[in-house]
C-alpha cells in the first residue's frame, strides 16, 4: 500500500493503546487546566472583569483601526477614479486649446491650497486699489 493511501486507511482505524493513553492524558491536563482557571477567577471576580475590559478595549481599538482604514482605501479609490474620469475627459477633447483649458480647471490631482498669505504689504495695497477701483482706471491703459 502507497503511503497516500496507507495515511487514508489509517485516519479511520482505531488509534494504538499507546496513542489512546496520550490522548487521554492529554484531555486530562486540559481538564485540569480549565478548572484551575475557573477556581482562580471565581476567587478574583475583578480579574474576570479586567481582563473582559482589556479583551474590550482592544476590540474597539481594532474595529476603529479597521473603519479608518476603509475610509482611506475608499478615499484612495475616488480619488484615482476621479484622475481617470478628468484624464478621459481632457484627452477627449476635439482640439488641444480645450483640453488644456479643461486641464487647467479640472487638476486631476487635489492641490493642496495653501491658507498662508503669499503678498507682501506692497502687492496686497496694490490689489486692494484694483479691487476699490470701480471704473478700472488702474488697470484700463488707454
């Protein structure tokens, strides 16, 4: 008999005296275990309680774990959807002025705004003349 098929005979024939007396002792260490478990925390109830709020308290953490990170594979997989949708759209276009004009409104990629003022006192005086300005006299040359 091939091993592959002495391996099957065997896995439903009875198991020897010698595994059987292993098997059973086995069983009785794992007996013995259990109930020493259970006298110890039936004699320290706040045990039971602290290891139940521990065993809690990383469950939580694994499930915010794992919410954060679905947020960000979803958050990933639009904005790689979206790149597609405005990659398509711009090489679509019937001629290059468009696509570019299209490209320059729809960036592919979300550009972080910086919220930092980048005039200095001399261009934001400038800047609010031309916006005070209502008839356009500082910037309409004639």
């Amino acid at each position: 008999m091939c091993p592959q098929q002495r391996a099957r005979h065997l896995a439903y024939a009875e198991p020897s005296k010698e595994a059987k007396g292993w098997m059973a002792a086995s069983k009785q260490r794992v007996r013995a275990r259990l109930a020493q478990e259970r006298t110890a925390s039936e004699k320290n109830p706040q045990h039971g309680l602290d290891s139940k709020l521990h065993q809690d308290v990383l469950i939580g953490q694994l499930k915010a774990d794992e919410a954060r990170n679905r947020i960000r594979h979803m958050r990933l997989q639009y904005q790689n959807s979206r790149a597609q949708e405005i990659n398509l759209m711009i090489s679509c276009q019937s001629s290059a002025q468009r696509a570019v004009r299209l490209e320059l409104l729809l960036s592919a990629q979300e550009r972080k705004v910086n919220s930092t003022d980048s005039l200095d006192q001399l261009q934001r005086r400038r800047v609010e003349e031309i916006l005070e300005d209502e008839k356009g006299l500082t910037i309409i040359r004639r």
